[in-house]
C-alpha cells in the first residue's frame, strides 16, 4: 500500500526548479526595496512569488500521487470481468 503513497524526498526532487526560481524571486524583491521601504516595496513580490510556488506544490504533489496511484489501477480486462460478473448477477435465474 505505500507503494501508492508519495514521499517527502520525491516531491523535493521534483520542486527543485521551482524553489530556486522562489528563491531568486525573493532575493530580487528584497534587493530592489529602497531602504527603508524594505516591507512596503517586497512585500507584494513575495506574496505573488508565494502564491505560485504553492499552485506549483501542489499541482506536481497531486501529479505525483496520481501518477503513482494510476500505476496500481487494475488492468483493463479486470474491469470488463469484473463488469461481466456483475451483470450475470442481475439476470434472472434459469429455475
């Protein structure tokens, strides 16, 4: 069942870009602050560059769980026997 699960190292290893690019966001906000305006000048930046990290977060750590779990679903001739018996459950008896 684990197998299904994702794991904090995998969803590290596929943010590495989008960190970086948050990191170098935030740096550029702070260092284009005029002084003593650090807060008033960064601090939408920051939020922006915030709030697309975590649209990115989470859309790879849902693609990633989705990904692994798709990797488990039953095969398609699984679901047409399944589907079969279902159907021969609903008919009539021959008594």
């Amino acid at each position: 069942m684990d197998d299904r699960k994702i794991t904090s190292e995998e969803l590290k290893a596929s943010l590495a870009g989008d960190m970086d690019r948050l990191i170098a966001e935030v740096v550029e906000a702070m260092n284009t602050a005029e002084p003593g305006r650090i807060i008033a000048d960064s601090e939408e930046p920051v939020r922006d560059a915030n709030a697309a990290f975590r649209e990115q977060l989470y859309q790879k750590a849902v693609d990633l769980l989705q990904a692994k779990q798709e990797a488990f679903s039953p095969s398609a001739d699984h679901d047409g026997a399944m589907a079969e018996q279902g159907q021969a459950d609903d008919q009539p008896s021959d008594d």
